[in-house]
C-alpha cells in the first residue's frame, strides 16, 4: 500500500472533523470518503451507460435478440 499526502485546508479540516467524528481516523475518513466519490462516480457512468444505450436502436435490437433466444421475449 502506498502513502498519500495531502495539503489540507479549513474547508478541508472541518470535513475531516465531520466525517472522522468519534468512531474514525482520519486516515479512515479520507479512505471512507475516496471510496465513497469513487462508488458514485461509478454509478453516474453506468446511469449514462444505460441512459445512452437505452436510446441505441442497434442495442435495443440485439437485448430483443437475446430475449428471443431465451424464450422470455416473441
């Protein structure tokens, strides 16, 4: 595992002070935070995966094939 240093700001301090609370570190509340940016940047990619894919006529055509040969679709 590597080593971050971050230069840290008041803004920065109180969020720090906020989200290490009692329970956490703040190497805690970094990792928590970090991971927590990364989990919802990956759920806006893949909502504009699906928004993108569900208005792609060739998409749409190969999911009906797919249905079709699973029986689940006519």
């Amino acid at each position: 595992m590597g080593t971050l240093n971050v230069r840290t700001d008041e803004a920065m301090e109180t969020a720090l002070r906020a989200l290490a609370g009692d329970t956490r570190s703040r190497s805690e509340a970094v990792r928590y935070a970090l991971l927590r940016t990364y989990k919802e940047m990956l759920l806006e990619q893949a909502a504009a995966d699906a928004e993108r894919l569900r208005n792609d006529p060739d998409d749409q055509a190969e999911m009906l094939a797919i249905q079709r040969f699973m029986g689940v679709a006519e």
